[in-house]
C-alpha cells in the first residue's frame, strides 16, 4: 500500500517569533527552520506501517520554496522512500495546498494520505479536511492511533470530550495528532544515506490549479502583552489577593 | 449579509459554545440561521430556538447524521449554502473537522478560529500559537469560519425563532464511529469553566495530580486541566490538555500549578482573567503571564492554599 506524507516547512517551534515593524507579517528570514512538528510524527508513523508490513511505499511531497528540499531530506532521512517537491515562491494557503496535493494524489494514487492535523505556523488545521473534500475520500483527524487493513483505516481520534474510534473506507486521508508517537531522532548516517533517495521536483504552475490566495493579509499584530504581575510571599496573601480581585468567595 | 451558524451538540444538549459563535454571526449580519443537523434532536433545536437573534433555525433529522460523520454534515452544509454570505461554527472538534471541507466543496478559503471580526469580510485570527494576530480581508463570495468560543460573550436566551425541517442528504456511507470513549466528571467543563486549576510535569505521577489538585479543585468549584506532559506522562486523559494544540479557555481566575508555561501552554490560557503560578523554579516562564506568583514545593503551597480557602 502506498502514503503519501504532506510535510510542511515552519518555523521551528521553539522560536519565539517576531512581528515585523511594518505590521506585513512574521519574521522569517534568518529564523531556524524544521518540519512541523505533526508532520513528523505522520511520518514517522508511516515508516512504523511500513516497519510492520502494512505499508510498501512512503512519498513524503513538500509544497513552497527550494528551502522545503530539506524538509524533504528529513523526511527521506526517517524513512521516507522518496519526496517529491511543489515548487512554487507564491504564497501557500491551505486550499492552495489541498488542491496541489489532490494533482499528486491523481498522479500517485495513494491509498492513504497521512497529513499533520495542524501546521504550527498559521495554526489552519484544514489542509487534510480540504484534501479530502476534494478528492471525495472520507477523512480522519487527529489521530492518536491507526490501524491499516487493505480496504479500511481504523484510527482512535482525539475529539474534545474524549477519544472516538472510527473506520474510514480507503482510499482516505488520516492526520496525525501529538499523541500517535513519538518521532525518531534522525541521524547522520541517515541523513547521508537518505541523499541517494530521489526527489522528484515540479513546478507548481505546470499542475494546472489555482493557487493564488484567497485571503489578503491586512496586518499582523502583537498580541497586547499581559501586564506585569506581582511575586507574593505567602499563601495568606495569596488568597486576600484573590478575594479582593472578587475571583474566590 | 445571511448567516448560517452550525449548532454544536449530541442530540441530547445544545453545546454552549454555539451562544458564542452565534454573537461572533450576530457582528456579522442580521439575518442568521442556526441549523441543527444530527438524529432526534428536536429538543436541541428548542433550546437554539431560544437564543437571541437567530432568526430561523433549521432542523435537520436522520440517523446516518447522529453520530456528526464530518462527510455527512459537510455534505449537508454543502447542500444548504447557497444564499447564505457566511457560514460558521464553533472551533471545537466538531467544527474543526467539518467546516475545512465545506470550504473546499464550496471552493472558497476557510478561516479558522477568528478571535475578531472587524467588518463582514475581515477577520482576526491568532498564528504561531498566538504570538501573533492575523487580520484577513477575504474576496471569497461565502466566507467559511470557525470561532474561538471564549473571544467572543455568548448571546442570552430570550428569543423564540420559528424552528423549520429540512431534508436530510443522502448517507455518504465511507465511514462509521466504531465507539466513543468520552470522559465523565461531576467537574464543570473545560471550555466554560469560571476557575480551572491546571497542573504540569510538576505533579511527578498520577496520583500526586490528584491527590494534590482535586481538594483545591473541590474547594473553588473548579474544572481541572494540564499540559501536554501531565498528558503524555498518563496523569490525566486527553481532553484536558489546554494549549496550542488542545483546549482553549479563558476562565476568570486560572491556577497554574507546576508548569513551566510554554508558549504552546500559554497559546491556550492566557486570556484568563486572572492567572496564578505556583512553581518552585523563580524563573519559570510561567510568571511572566501571572498576576500572583508564588515561588515554591507546589507540594507543600497547594496543600496550604486549599486549608487557607476553608
Ligand atoms: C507542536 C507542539 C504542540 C504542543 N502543544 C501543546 C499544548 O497544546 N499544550 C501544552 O501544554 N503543551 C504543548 N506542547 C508542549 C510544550 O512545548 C511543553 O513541552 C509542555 O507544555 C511542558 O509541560 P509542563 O509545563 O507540564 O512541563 P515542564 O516544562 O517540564 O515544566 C514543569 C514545571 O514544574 C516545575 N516543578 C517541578 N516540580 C515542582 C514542585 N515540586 N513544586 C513546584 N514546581 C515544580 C518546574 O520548575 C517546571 O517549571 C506542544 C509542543 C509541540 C512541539
Ligand atoms: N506547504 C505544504 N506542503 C506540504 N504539506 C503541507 C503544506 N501545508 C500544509 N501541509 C500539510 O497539511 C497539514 C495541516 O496544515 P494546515 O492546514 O496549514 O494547518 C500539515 O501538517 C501538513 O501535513
């Protein structure tokens, strides 16, 4: 059975990011870069299906600039048996996203599309939802659990109130919540080794779909900061606070 | 502007976050209808009859719709969009999973959790975990949404819209629920709650979570929350993970105890009104969103604080 892997390039989540002066947007350039951190995980589980002889072949495809090719690296590097770049300078919203995804799924013929619930940057939490619109395939998010068989995916989601298992029909689109592993550490011989592995790159306008966004960015804020608090001596003190700001009877 | 607002629920009780996400249509437009889609839930669709502004709410009924299958309500959504400018639900699972297939079957942007809504076609909307706030014009004809719950006062309860049946669509008939494993607690809801005692990595073990939180909790009434390591380690199912990638509150008073206050912790819980720190390590993250820290063996100051409460 063949997965595709969508893994985005973000800033790496442990930077705090900056908002640009001019209100345009984050800063990016020189910030360090990783792949979002549920794509990861969706692909380290792909690599797990394989390890386990549910899956054969692992396509790990990056939508965005020349800088995704490492993005790509890594994802080969844990696994992945090739990568395929969609390159493009324009601005990627989700639907732009789903839509090149859905050509790759028309030329590759997925069985399953295993898909980060949520890119730690613009925090959309759609691209597999739209994905699986497009294609008419049924869909399961936020994963903490998947268990293959040749027609049907069986995954434990992570809902508000609890947990809920589910059963799609495949071919399908799955995305990957925190709880479905933990990654592997990509190593360096790895990583050499993953250099032999092929990456296919195409131009995003030779697919023929409309990527243009959707959405116009009017500004990007700084959330207004908390006033400074205060460090207190005691629990009684604690406590009289609490009662005067009239949050505890 | 025609608003159409998916209701949140189990067929049994109306969520209440769908009295949020109705103020958010409410700065939208005038005209807003509330659709209920699920199996015997007329008495879902009553008690949404009665929030105020909504003009007409629209029930849907039919038992391969009970169990919220996103392809089911998706596709009905998809059926019932035309007229409407606006289409928006709670960013809550539910939501989240439906509303970004609507958008695509409808070719237009989906726009999660807006936190804003500055006029009928621009939106603000927290990224990278909150560090900053997006404004977004959209130039889509049908604007598709989710909204944060706690950005927005839920509406009262003194309406009485005139409730009308629709059709329902056929079953999409790709996917099942096998089984639902929801967690039970005689505690106020996360997503509501007025106090929330959270607990972190700190606790060290399933059993000091509970056995140091729960009197505290009992005491202010509260519901209890945690971070993804209390969550990871096993101290306490995954629905009560707050942050980035779990719940979203902004209780009035929020009692942080033995975490560290990662940005991810925080995108979830610093619109509290009030946040206290209890954490043995002076420089924790954590105090520089709190309004009363206390430094100190969170063993030794939750015991004390919940006597000094009595
Ligand atoms: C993509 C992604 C998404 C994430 N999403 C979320 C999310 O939604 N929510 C979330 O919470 N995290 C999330 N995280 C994880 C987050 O980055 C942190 O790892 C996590 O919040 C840390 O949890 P903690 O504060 O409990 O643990 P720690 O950071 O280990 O902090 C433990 C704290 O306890 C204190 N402590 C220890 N013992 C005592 C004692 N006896 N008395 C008093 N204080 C004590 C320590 O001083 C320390 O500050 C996410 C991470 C990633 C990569
Ligand atoms: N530019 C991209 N290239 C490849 N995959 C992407 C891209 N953008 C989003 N994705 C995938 O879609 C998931 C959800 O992203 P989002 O909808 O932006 O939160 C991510 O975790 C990735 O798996």
């Amino acid at each position: 059975m063949k997965v595709l892997v969508p893994v985005k390039r973000v800033v790496d989540y442990n930077v705090k990011v900056r908002v640009k002066s001019d209100g345009s947007g984050v800063e990016t350039s020189n910030v360090r870069m990783s792949m979002n951190p549920f794509d990861e995980i969706a692909v380290e589980a792909a690599v797990r299906l394989k390890e386990s002889g549910a899956v054969t072949e692992i396509v790990a495809v990056s939508a965005g600039n020349a800088g995704c090719q490492d993005t790509l690296r890594t994802a080969l590097a844990m696994g992945a048996d090739r990568g395929m770049l969609i390159e493009t300078e324009t601005e990627l919203q989700p639907l732009a996203v789903a839509k090149l995804l859905k050509a790759v799924c028309d030329m590759e013929q997925p069985r399953v599309v295993l898909c980060g619930k949520q890119a730690t940057d613009d925090d959309a939490n759609q691209t597999g939802q739209m994905l699986a619109a497009l294609l008419d395939w049924p869909q399961a998010t936020c994963a903490s659990q998947i268990v293959l068989s040749s027609d049907t995916a069986t995954v434990v989601r992570e809902i508000d109130g609890g947990l809920e298992t589910v059963e799609i029909d495949l071919p399908g689109v799955v995305t990957a919540d925190l709880r479905l592993n933990e990654p592997r550490y990509v190593t360096l011989p790895n990583l050499m080794k993953a250099k032999k592995k092929p990456i296919d790159v195409i131009l995003a306008a030779t697919l023929e779909v409309d990527i243009a966004p959707r959405l116009a960015t009017l500004w990007v804020a700084e959330p207004p900061a908390r006033p400074a608090g205060v460090k207190l001596n005691n629990v009684a003190e604690l406590v009289a606070h609490l009662r005067n700001a009239g949050v505890i009877a | 502007m025609n608003v159409l607002l998916l209701a949140e629920h189990d067929n049994a009780a109306l969520n209440e976050a769908t009295a949020n996400t109705l103020a958010a249509a409410c700065l939208i437009g005038s005209h807003i209808d509330v659709l209920v889609v699920g199996n015997e839930c007329r008495p879902v669709a009553e008690k949404a009859a009665r929030l105020a502004g909504v003009s007409h709410v629209l029930l849907v009924e039919a038992s391969h719709l009970a169990d919220g299958l996103p392809e089911n309500i998706a596709a009905q959504l998809v059926a019932m969009a035309a007229g409407y400018t606006h289409i928006l639900a709670p960013a809550t699972s539910t939501g989240k999973s439906v509303m970004p297939r609507v958008a695509a079957a409808l070719d237009v942007a989906q726009i999660s959790e807006i936190i804003a809504v500055e006029s009928p076609d621009t939106f603000t909307r927290p990224i990278y975990a909150g560090n900053a706030l997006l404004t977004v014009k959209s130039s889509d004809p049908v604007k598709v949404m989710t909204v944060r719950a706690t950005a927005f006062p839920a509406v009262g309860e003194d309406g009485c819209a005139p409730i009308e049946s629709v059709a329902a669509v056929a079953d999409r008939g790709r996917s099942r629920v096998v089984s639902r494993d929801l967690t039970r607690s005689g505690r106020p809801e996360l997503a509501s709650a007025d106090t929330i005692v959270s607990g972190g990595r700190g606790l060290a073990s399933r059993e000091n979570f509970h056995a140091v939180l729960e009197p505290l909790a009992d005491r202010l009434g509260a519901a209890l929350g945690a971070t993804r390591a209390a969550v990871d380690a096993g101290f306490v199912a995954n629905d009560l993970q707050i942050g980035q990638t779990g719940k979203i509150v902004a209780p009035q008073l929020y009692i942080a105890v033995g975490l560290s206050g990662a940005i991810q912790h925080l995108a979830g819980m610093k619109d509290s009104l009030i946040i206290v720190a209890i954490n043995k390590d002076a420089e924790a993250p954590i105090f520089q969103v709190a309004d009363f820290g206390l430094v100190g063996d969170l063993f030794e100051l939750v015991p004390a604080l919940t006597k000094a409460l009595d």
